[in-house]
C-alpha cells in the first residue's frame, strides 16, 4: 500500500517540485514503485521529467474533473517513475470544482484505485493554500515540506502548520508532518544557519537530517527533462536527495516496526 507524501509550502520558490521531482526518482532508484502526481498549474514537475506539458493527452485536470480514471493519466518517464502530468488547464479545474460536491476529496477518490500498484506517491503541490492544495493534503498520509532557511520562512511554516491541524480536525484526521526539509542551503549564511538552527531546536526530528545546498546541477537538470540524480548522480545535489530518500525509507521501516510492536486492542468478551 502506497504512503501518499504531499510536498506543500504556500511559499513559491522553496524547492517544491525540485524536491518532487528528485525525491520521486530518488526513491524509484532504491528500487520503489513511485507515481509522481503534478498538481501545479505550472506544470514544472512533468516538464522536469522530460514529458512535454503542452501535448499530453490527459492531465491531473481530467482526473479531478472525473473525466479519466487517474489510471488512464499515467505516463511513463525516463526515470522509472510514472507520471500524472499537469499543465494550465488545472486553473480551469479549480474553478469548476469550487462549487462540487465533496470537492476537497477529488483527488483522495481518483489516487485510491493506485495505492496497491505503488510504494510511495509524491504530489507535488501549488505554490498557494489552494482548493487543489487541500485536494493534496486530504489525499496525503503525510506532508513533506521544503523550506528556505530566511527571514520569512519561519512565520510562512507556522501558516501551513495552522491549515494541516485544520485539515485534521475536518478532512483528514490521520495527516501527519512527514519532516521538514531545508533547501537551497548556503552554510557560508550566517541567517541561514540562525534560521536552520531554530528550526532544529522547534521541531527537533521532524527536520530532516538531510540538507540540500544551494547546487548549480540541481537548476540545470530541469531543463534537460531530468532529475538531478539521472542528470549527475555524483553531484552535491544528487547526493543530498539520495540521502533524503535514504531518511523517508528508515521513517518508513520505524513506523512499519513500531505498528508491528504496538499491543493489540483488547477485544472485550
């Protein structure tokens, strides 16, 4: 059964679909059965694995709108990751579902057919607390999320952490942080260290060990349709999501070994 990870931050320009993109090829190295869903308007994470956003046939935008199964979305990428591609046409599909029935609950509905077919799912997420943001989140068994280590990240995280207890005590009560990772890292900034170590010191193992650092391979492995670890597996960036991924599967064994140690319920006579 697939854990559902949503990679989510109101925040534009973190490195959600930079962490999408390469935690799902990451894991699918491992080797998992990893589906990356593309739930930005943008469309960047389909581009990022090679697909062509503009000529695909059918979108994340079909599914929602219940127009295909999720099934019938997948494309294969290069990187043996499957992929339900986004483009524009999600805009449009937020706007029309604003006034269906049981709306936030679109995307939860289309991905449980798939759940058995996968190890992990990875959604990448808008840049904004959207109605598709909510689709993600109530779809999701946890939420990952990347951060910057700058002024205003702090305050932007407590935001996201108000609307996840929210979203608990409504849609999705099981939701959990899955951690928070620290991108574009700059070790030779000192606010950047403040913030990294503030954020250690608030929410302690829920930061990933992992930090991913500011990495010239990272931004140029987008535009040739790959990941950075298909694009230079060598590189300071390919390394730290490797090692990332590394950390999501020891999580994942822990909280497999802690159900399995956990004492059945007394079943009254």
């Amino acid at each position: 059964m697939a854990r559902i990870i949503a990679i989510a931050n109101q925040k534009g320009g973190v490195g959600k679909t930079t962490t999408a993109v390469n935690l799902a090829a990451s894991l699918a190295r491992t080797p998992k059965r990893v589906l990356l869903v593309d739930l930005d308007s943008q469309g960047n994470a389909t581009m990022g694995c090679g697909i062509d956003k503009a000529i695909v046939p059918v979108s994340t935008c079909d599914v929602l709108l219940g127009e295909v199964e999720a099934m019938d979305a997948i494309v294969q990428t290069e990187e043996e990751v499957d992929l339900i591609p986004g483009n524009t046409d999600l805009t449009a599909a937020e706007v029309e579902l604003m006034d269906a029935d049981d709306r936030e609950q679109r995307l939860k509905r289309a991905l449980q057919p798939l759940r058995s077919r996968y190890d992990f799912i990875i959604i990448d997420c808008p840049p904004a607390l959207s109605l598709l943001t909510l689709n993600a989140l109530t779809a999701a068994d946890s939420v990952l999320v990347p951060m910057q280590c700058e002024y205003y990240a702090l305050e932007g995280l407590s935001a996201l952490l108000q609307t996840i207890d929210a979203l608990k005590q409504n849609l999705n009560p099981s939701l959990e942080i899955e951690g928070v990772l620290r991108t574009m890292f700059d070790v030779r900034n000192n606010l950047a260290n403040a913030v990294s170590a503030e954020l250690t010191s608030h929410f302690g193992d829920q930061v990933f060990r992992t930090i991913v650092p500011r990495n010239v391979r990272v931004a140029e492995a987008p535009s040739h349709g790959q990941s950075i670890v298909g694009y230079d597996k060598a590189s300071r960036g390919a390394i730290a999501y490797l090692g990332l991924a590394g950390e999501i599967l020891r999580r994942e064994r822990e909280r497999a070994q802690t159900q399995k140690e956990s004492p059945a319920m007394d079943i009254p006579a």
